[in-house]
C-alpha cells in the first residue's frame, strides 16, 4: 500500500514518499514505508512520542506541515526531518474502525510540496486503502484467534490424556487426578500444560504429545 500510494501521489515536479504507522491494543505500534529514510523517519517519531503524524493519528484530522524550515509545532522531530531533505509532510488518517488505528505519512523534498488538490488527491487515496487495511486486519485477527482456539484445544487434549493416565496410575477419581497435576504444575512453577505433556511422555516415551486438529 505504501510503495503503491508513493507511485500514485507523485508528479513529474513532486517525489511522494510514504509511510503507513499502525497501533492496535493488542499489538502496539507498527509501521510500514515505501523507503529506508522514511521508515527511520517514522520510527523516529515514534521515539519522540509526538509529531505531526502521531498528531493526526489522535486527532482523526489531516496535518499538513506547509514548510518544514518555518513550523514551529513538534520543533525538535522536525528539525531532524529538515536536516534529513524533507520540505513538507502531509498525514491522513486511515479508517480501520474496531480497535485500531493508522495514518498515512506523506513526505515531499518540495517546500509547500501539497497543494489543496494534492490533499484532495490524498484523501480520496486513503480512502480506499482503508477498506484494503480494514480488510487486511480483519483476516489477521481470524488467524490469530483461529491460532489462539488451536492452540487451547492442544492443552485441553493434553491434559485430558495426562488426567487419565493418573487415575489409572493412582486409582483415583478425575477430581483428584487434577488436584494432583495443579499441584505439580504450582510447586514447580511450570504450566500445567507443559506438567501434562511430562506425564503423558513417561508413559509413552514420547516427547512430543501434539494432537492433530482439522481447521
């Protein structure tokens, strides 16, 4: 999206660079760019912990910075950014709805390098490259919980299997051979998923007790 965003918003007298910066709850702070000085911009933004893009991403409002060498907001990221050839920025927020939150970073060598069509331009580009990241979001947090039930149903099948071995080494009820297995897993410290797989690999000399799960 953001090699394709740079390719777009460029003109014949305006070289467009892009970033893309992206925080979820649950994963923190990502970002993409479309070239290395940008991607260390970007990341050097975020070490600031403001600027003219974190700005925009809180805000939910374009930022335009019309001259790098006359802003006088977040002076200290912009001064590097001066000193590193950039002349203008631009940053749009991204809708990605739910508990996300993106903005995209355009940055121009040009002094006053976007005009009011070139914003327009922007805005209706970030437009659809929402529904793109929305779509792209939504397919990552499936796998992530189709991974997440994967990975529950493996510790439910294993201690099951480690439940039954100990009633039948001890004779004992279901109740009691799970006392006996958090008990283990609390005194070493060691989850009780990890004490089961050590259970059930003392009966079966295997050490890898992984079950197989149609997705």
């Amino acid at each position: 999206m953001v090699t394709l965003a740079a390719a777009t918003l460029s003109t014949a007298s305006n070289d467009v660079s892009c970033g893309v910066t992206l925080k979820t709850r649950k994963n923190g702070v990502a970002t993409a760019s479309s070239d290395e000085r940008v991607h260390a911009l970007d990341e050097l933004q975020i070490d600031f912990g403001d600027g003219p893009c974190l700005t925009a991403l809180q805000s939910h409002s374009v930022i335009l910075v019309a001259e790098t060498r006359n802003e006088r907001r977040w002076r200290d990221y912009v001064e590097v950014v001066r000193q590193n050839g950039i002349g203008s920025i631009l940053a749009v927020p991204l809708d990605v709805a739910g508990e996300a939150e993106a903005v995209m970073n355009l940055y121009s060598a040009v002094r006053r390098g976007f005009s009011a069509p070139d914003i327009t331009a922007a805005e209706e580009f970030a437009h659809s490259a929402s529904k793109s990241l929305r779509l792209a979001l939504t397919i990552s947090q499936l796998r992530h919980a189709r991974d997440d039930l994967t990975a529950a149903m493996q510790s439910r099948s294993t201690i099951d299997t480690a439940v039954g071995i100990v009633m039948a080494q001890n004779r004992c009820g279901r109740d009691t051979a799970i006392k006996v297995l958090t008990r283990a897993s609390n005194s070493r410290n060691v989850k009780l998923r990890d004490i089961a797989a050590n259970v059930i690999a003392s009966v079966s000399g295997e050490t890898d007790s992984a079950a197989y799960f149609d997705e």
